[in-house]
C-alpha cells in the first residue's frame, strides 16, 4: 500500500497481478523479509499461512519460482519432489524448471539482525554472496552459487557469534540450476570537478562509499 503497511490481500493482488503478466519461460522470484512465527508470515493486519503462500506460487504457470523467506521460524515449509525425467522430455526441455525457496532459519530458530542492526543476518549475506567476484562465469551467475556463497557466509557468521547462531533452509525442486544474466561490473569513477563561486572553490570529490553506505568526500577551500 501507499502508507508502506503490507496486508494479506495486498500481497495475494501483488502475486495475482504479476502471474497474469508472466510468460512460460519466465523466472517469478518472491522475496519476503520481515517477521514470522511457527505457523505463518506476520502482515501489518495479521499473518498468512507460509505454507498456502508457497503453494499458491509453485502453481504459477512459469519456467521457475525462486522465493527466499526472511524471518523467524522460516523454515517451516515443504517443497514437492524433483519432477522426473520422461522419455519424451529432453534434458533442455527439463533444466531450470521448478521451484525453489531459500528460508533464513530452520523451524525452530528466529531470524537476527547483523552486527550493526540495520539489516537481517540472511539478506545482509545473501546481499554479500551476490557480489562476490568468483560468482560470475560468462556473463551469468547460478542460484546454486548464491546458495553456496550465502552458506559460506553465514556459517562464518555462526563461528564467530555461536550464542546467535541461525541455519538457512534450502529446498528445491528444480531440475539442475537456474541461470541470472548479468552485465559486467564497472566501478564508479567520478568525473574531474571544479566548482568556484564567491566563497568558496571544490577542487576534488572522491569515493568513501563501503558495503553499506555511498559517500563521497569533498574537498572544498574556502575564501
């Protein structure tokens, strides 16, 4: 909604929305973070069952559904099998469809926030894994590296703060990976400046931008 609350009709006319616009081949990716408990997703009005929302998107008539759920006691969930490979399917035909969902913790754990408290321990991770150098092979990354790195990422997390430990959940039904165009990373680089007015003159701007926050540092001589 306009006012930032997220009902439960809210979400169920945003998935209905984009399911009329989805082609065959499409990927639906679902990204929830906020709260939950043992049994749902907890709205501004209420909760949602995490299972019925789950069931509701691997019906999507789509190549493949990918949803990560961020909350406490997300890993509450049940995914069906692998479909099966028939004869008159090719391997083409089979790769990449499915359904896949990527909770933040196990049944029975909740969900923290990372060591500055400005955002969740999973997506802050998940957020990390996305751009790490390696993750690239030809223009492409795979949902299995993500997994991976995320893991990696997270368990460092678990050594180092053992008393807020928390286990992600990966389940899926896919058939092999799925693969995410990407475009080559270019870093910014700032153009010369200079600015000169009555009282002062910007000689220079530099980036001071870290993985959190953009900055940059201006470098100004007054009059």
């Amino acid at each position: 909604n306009n006012n930032g609350t997220v009902n439960a009709f809210g979400l169920a006319k945003g998935i209905s929305e984009l399911k009329k616009v989805l082609k065959s081949e499409d990927t639906f990716v679902f990204y929830f973070s906020g709260h939950g408990n043992e049994t749902g997703l907890i709205l501004s009005d209420g909760q949602i069952n995490q299972q019925n929302v789950i069931n509701y998107i691997d019906k999507i008539d789509c190549k493949n559904k990918i949803m990560f759920i961020d909350c406490c006691y997300s890993g509450n969930f049940k995914t069906e099998c692998a479909k099966h490979i028939s004869f008159e399917q090719s391997v083409e035909k089979f790769a990449g469809y499915g359904t896949a969902v990527y909770a933040s913790s196990s049944a029975d754990e909740v969900s923290r926030l990372d060591e500055n408290g400005k955002c969740s321990i999973f997506t802050s991770a998940l957020s990390a894994a996305l751009i790490l150098p390696d993750i690239v092979h030809k223009g492409r990354i795979e949902l299995t590296d993500i997994y991976k790195n995320t893991q990696n990422i997270i368990c460092q997390w678990n050594k180092n703060n053992p008393d807020k430990k928390q286990n992600p959940i990966f389940r899926s039904s896919i058939g092999g990976t799925v693969y995410f165009d990407v475009s080559e990373y270019k870093s910014y680089k700032p153009k010369k400046i200079y600015i000169q007015t009555d009282k002062y003159i910007i000689t220079d701007i530099k980036p001071l931008s870290n993985a959190n926050e953009k900055r940059f540092a201006v470098f100004v001589v007054l009059k």
